[in-house]
C-alpha cells in the first residue's frame, strides 16, 4: 500500500471527528477512509460533536474513485452532527469534482478556513 495520505482523527476533549486527506487517493485508500469512518462515528454520540473535513491538500480523484469518493460524502452527509465543517479547498477543480460527485451532500457544511478555526467555531456552539 502507498504512503497513507488520509486519516480520520477523533477528539474527545473537543468533541470532533477529523477526516483528512492530502494527495492521489487510490480505490484502497478510499476504502480504508469509510471504515476509519464507520469505527470513528460508531464510538461517539455524533449529535454531540462536530465533524471537520479537511480535503484542502488532496488532488481530484480518478473514476474508479469517484463512486467511493461519493459514498464518503454521503456518510458526511447523512450522520448527524452537532456542526459539520469543510475546510476551503485549494483548487478550483477539486472544488467542482466535490460539487459534481457529492451535489447537494454538501449544503449545510460550514466552509471555513482551516481545523483551528473549526474548533474554536465549535466551541461557541
């Protein structure tokens, strides 16, 4: 398996789920995100905490990606959290694939600037 580009961090003192990718993720990386994903939200009452998905540093995926790149989005989408945050990509054609791919999987995330940010956001909830 390639260098891991991705990873799904739980943080109980502040009460968020991280879910970061950088770089080419591959069909097995892909896959390994949605069950870091599962394990993660299966440990947590998620009404209780903020998810933060920062996929700020990753590149557009290739097809064979897309249809898990959008069964990710919907796990995002259809899990309830307190406060759902996407960081603010890097590129403009990354931004469009997560448009076409997750359509409206992504209303209601807040679009925010960086993890810090999120958390501090989160606090004053």
């Amino acid at each position: 398996m390639s260098a891991q580009h991705y990873k799904v961090t739980l943080n109980s003192s502040e009460k968020v789920i991280i879910s970061y990718a950088s770089g080419f993720i591959k069909v097995e990386d892909a896959q390994d995100i949605i069950d870091q994903l599962k394990a993660a939200f299966k440990k947590v009452n998620t009404n209780e905490y903020a998810l933060i998905i920062n996929g700020k540093d990753a590149k557009t995926v290739s097809a064979d990606v897309v249809p898990l790149m959008q069964e990710v989005l919907e796990l995002y989408s259809n899990t309830p959290f307190k406060a759902k945050y996407m960081v603010e990509l890097n590129s403009g054609i990354q931004a469009n694939q997560v448009k076409r791919v997750g359509g409206e999987m992504t209303n209601g995330m807040i679009s925010i600037g960086s993890e810090e940010e999120a958390i501090a956001d989160f606090k004053k909830m």
